[in-house]
C-alpha cells in the first residue's frame, strides 16, 4: 500500500500535500531534545557561554598572578611563611611559628621525555643570600631539568624561631628530630600542590646537609638528596679537624704553629702578670681577661680562619721569628692577631663561643647559641687536638673543657654529655641509611671526616644508587662553593664536581624507583596552605573552569539546535519511505 491510500477523498480530489506521516518514535539519545523548551534552551546557552567566558577570564587573571608570582618568588627579600608547628612530638602542644622559605616556580614544567618525573629541588638553607637566588647553581640545574625550587630556613636560624628567645628552655625546641619534621611536613605539605608522581630532590651543606641527608633516610619522604660536607658522625671529640688543617699547611708551617701555641700557654701559666700582659697584648681588655684554656681556644681559632686563604703569609711571618727570643715571637702572633681582627671587623672577644651566655635575641652571640646547643645535647663534634706534635688544636682545648663551656652556656641541661650514640644508631652515622645519596666533599675539608664513610657506601653502591663525588681541590673551604653562583673563575675541579652531580639529577629523574617508602608519618605542623600556594593551585582551577564551560557549551548547543536535528530526521525518514 503506497502512502497515497492513507490519504482522506478530499485531499486527493484537490491535489493537496498529503499530511506529515506519524513517524514512530524509537530510542535514540537525541530523543530527548525535542521535549526541550526553547527559552531553557536559550537561558542555557546564555549560562554555558558566560561560563565560557568567565572561565576564559579568569584563566587570563591567574595566570597573570602566576606569571607575576613566578617573577615576585625570585625578587629581592620575597620570603613566604610557612605555619609550622612548635613541637612536633607533643600532641597537647597547638603553638606554631612562622617558618620563612623561598620559591620559585620559573623553570617548573612537567617532562615530556619518556619516563622522566617531574622535580622538587628543596635547599635546607641556614644562610639565604637573596643576591644568588636566580642564579646559584641550584637555579642552573632547576631550568636544565625543569624543577621547581625552594629555599627552607630551619627553625632557630635567619627569622624562623619557633620562641622570641634562645634561653636554655626554649632551646629544647631544637633538635635533629625536630628539623627533620620541619622538613618532612614542608614537603608533604607542598606535595598536594604537585603532581603525585613529583621526586623531591633534598640539598644542604654542613648542618644543614646532615638535616637534609637524614630527612632522605628517616622517613624516606623525598626521592634523592645532595648533601656537601654533611656533619653526619656524632662523636665526642673530633680530631679531623686538627689533622686536616695539618694537612692543608704542611708539616713544616704546622710544626711552627704549635710550638708557637705551646710558648702562649707556657706565658700564660707562668705568672698572672704575664697572663694578663699578653692577653691584652693581643686585644683583650684587662677587665675581662679570659681563662687560659678559652684564650688559647680563640687564638687557635683566629690562626686556622686565616689558614683559608692567607696560609703562605701566615707562616712567612711566624718562620721569620721561629728562632727568635719568645718575646719577638709573642709579639709577632698577636699583630698578626690585630691585623686579622682589623680586617675581618673583629674584636677578640668575639672569637670565643663560650661567652655567648644570653638568652636573648639582643645578646651578642645569640645566633650561634642553637648550634652550640646542638652539639652539646646530640652531636658533639668537639675539635680536639690530634697529640701530635703538628697539632694546631691547644692541649687544654679537650673534650673535658668543652662540656664544662656547655654547661656554662646552658644551665640545667638535661645531660651532661652529648647522646652521641642514640645519633648514630637512629640516623645511621657515617653510613646513613637511604639510597640515591649524593654526597660532595673534599679530602681538605676539616669536616670531612665526620661525612658519609666512603668505603661502606661504596660496596652498596650496587643496589642503593649512593655515591661519593670526591672534589680534588687544595682550599680546605672550596666544598662550600658547590650551591653558590657560577662564574668563570671557578675552578676545574668544582665545575667537574657540579656536572657530576647534574648528570646524576638527570639520571635520577628518569630511573625506576627501587627504594621502599617509609611508612613513618611525622605529625605534621601545617593549618593549611600559604603565601605560594593559590599560584599552583590556582591554574589548574582556571584550567578546569575552562574546560567545564566548553563542555557546557558544546552541550547547551546541541539543546538550542534541536530544531535542526529534527528537521534532519524528519528528512530521513522521509526519503526512507
């Protein structure tokens, strides 16, 4: 039966259009849009597009504030605050402080190259230097590997002091556990922030590398560290220091030295007349004249400052009078006392750590007064002498003499020696547990001794990825220069130990992980995110406000043109039939 026979007599009698044919409805997922009213249709074709908009909008806004917070996180003074916890280990303790740090977000991006995570460089830093924020070697490696970098100032250190004071009290706020939390909830904070897949790259020299070796291994919350001259080893009395000094002078200089040291305590112990006579001779006034142990502390001190860059004229100038009468010698070491002084803008008195006694920030010394508590309480790392007859360190400057300074400093400690032991057992010593360490010290560093133990890394090197970057240079100091900014003066040496170490980033940002997480959780200090924060945060939010318009839009489209597709099936089917 053709379609014809449907139709009524009249409106074949007079040729008429014959009328629509009832197409039979069936399942289909536009079937929907023809129940669509046309003004919801427009109104949310108006809200889809302003969404649109808006989204495209503020996109622009934040992206503009993360362009100029990438510019603002690298400028001159731009510290940011992170709410940190006073104490960590105490659960009824809610105080928390002000922890200042630095970032900047200018290289980030996430690789593209096959296998390779995205880096977080995390620089323990006790001595931010604003001058070489952008330019320090960190920042060289961070715009080659696409990293982002921050700089930590540790608690008792720069601005960031959990308490308004550095009184004994207070003090035990300070400790090895609780900077290791410090940095543990720093990174699990600004985690969120990143791509989950992201590898924290944890740096330090000295202290702050020993912090930044043991966040690595206790708990493993960051991928790899890059420690330099890390004081790792917890031990009473150090004689690396002496021997190293030793070392860097020659046998010769050194045998001058000490037997020019063994003259001033002989001075010293022979009448009060005396002592008092050359020790304002070399800068002291005469109403405070200083015990003779901590008098020779100072002078040994003052003549291994000077090792660092003025050992030739140094020893010069105490060789010309090695066989001279003791008077002419007396006075050669305490002008070149003075003039070293005079130099460096120095008094004599300033030398000597024992006198830092204040508890307040206002008292002379109080910056130095956590570092000497944490080796009174936990490291130790006292320098000794060796007892040889080359030694630089004065015979009275022992281990006995040091914890009776500690106690002057800090009265009441809750122990009368270092718990050097319990450092060792839960952080590893000299052969820290953890892998992807990458340690960079040098045989003159005086320090370097108290760092990983080369030999016991090296037969797990296999299996941990840990390695030893020897730096072959002559200056007992030139270790310390491995973050700071490049110039063309450097020497070869140090700009062969920094491609070693960027060759290893690399390598680290592209191999599989074989290192077990720690399971350890560390209660953490922060109330939320900070100052740096919103810039992340805030472009992929703008990010998916765009996205969600034009999903909004493609679909409010598809309701406003449902007349089209009606008329389109209305089409079809018609030619169908």
């Amino acid at each position: 039966m053709t379609l014809v026979a449907y139709l009524s007599p009249s409106a074949q009698a007079v040729g008429a259009m014959p009328p629509r044919a009832r197409i039979p409805r069936y399942s289909s997922p536009m079937s929907f849009l023809g129940r669509v009213p046309y003004s919801l249709a427009l109104l949310a074709t108006a809200v889809g597009l302003v969404l649109l908009l808006g989204g495209a909008a503020a996109n622009r806004a934040v992206h503009a504030r993360f362009l100029a917070h990438r510019e603002d996180a690298a400028s001159v003074n731009f510290a940011l605050n992170f709410t940190q916890k006073v104490d960590h280990f105490d659960s009824l303790n809610h105080d928390t402080f002000h922890q200042r740090y630095w970032e900047n977000q200018r290289w980030w991006k996430v690789p593209t190259q096959a296998k390779a995570r995205p880096l977080a460089f995390l620089r323990i830093n006790s001595f931010h230097w604003d001058g070489d924020w952008n330019t320090s070697t960190i920042a060289t490696w961070a715009k080659e590997l696409g990293a982002i970098v921050f700089d930590l100032e540790p608690r008792y250190a720069g601005e960031s002091y959990p308490v308004p004071d550095v009184s004994t009290r207070d003090l035990r706020y300070y400790s090895i556990e609780q900077n290791v939390a410090d940095v543990v909830n720093f990174i699990q904070d600004k985690s969120t922030l990143l791509p989950n897949n992201t590898r924290w790259i944890v740096m330090g020299d000295l202290f702050d590398g020993a912090f930044a070796t043991w966040v690595r291994a206790k708990p493993r919350v960051a991928f790899g560290v890059v420690a330099t001259s890390p004081h790792l080893l917890a031990v009473e009395g150090y004689t690396g220091y002496d021997l190293a000094y030793q070392a860097s002078i020659g046998r010769t200089c050194s045998r001058i030295v000490h037997d020019l040291l063994g003259t001033v305590s002989f001075t010293l112990n022979s009448s009060a007349e005396a002592r008092a006579a050359y020790q304002v001779q070399c800068g002291v006034d005469e109403a405070e004249l200083l015990p003779n142990a901590e008098f020779m502390y100072v002078v040994s001190t003052i003549l291994m400052g000077a090792m660092g860059y003025d050992s030739i004229n140094m020893c010069k100038t105490f060789s010309d009078v090695r066989n001279s009468d003791n008077a002419t010698r007396l006075e050669a070491l305490a002008n070149y006392i003075g003039n070293y002084n005079d130099q460096n803008y120095m008094m004599f008195k300033q030398w000597d750590f024992a006198l830092d006694t204040g508890g307040n920030m206002t008292d002379y010394g109080a910056g130095y007064r956590p570092t000497y508590y944490l080796k009174c309480t936990q490291l130790g790392q006292f320098e000794v002498s060796s007892g040889s007859p080359y030694s630089l360190v004065p015979a009275e400057v022992n281990v006995d003499w040091y914890l009776s300074v500690c106690q002057k400093l800090f009265n009441n400690l809750t122990t009368a020696r270092p718990n050097t032991d319990d450092v060792n057992t839960n952080f590893g010593g000299g052969v820290p547990t953890g892998c992807n360490m990458a340690f960079v010290q040098s045989a003159n560093d005086p320090y370097s001794s108290l760092g990983p133990n080369a030999a016991a890394l090296a037969e797990d090197y296999a299996t941990t990825g840990n390695k030893i970057i020897e730096i072959d240079c002559e200056s007992t100091s030139i270790g310390l220069s491995l973050f700071s900014t490049p110039t063309s003066a450097d020497v070869a040496c140090l700009v062969t130990a920094r491609s070693q170490v960027l060759k290893t980033l690399k390598v680290w940002q592209a191999q599989e992980d074989t290192c077990p997480m720690s399971t350890t959780v560390v209660d953490g200090g922060s109330s939320g995110h900070d100052d740096g924060d919103m810039a992340l945060v805030g472009v992929f939010s703008a990010a998916g406000g765009v996205i969600l318009g034009l999903v909004v839009a493609v679909v409010l489209f598809l309701y406003f043109g449902r007349r089209v597709i009606q008329r389109w099936k209305t089409s079809f089917f018609s030619k169908i039939n």
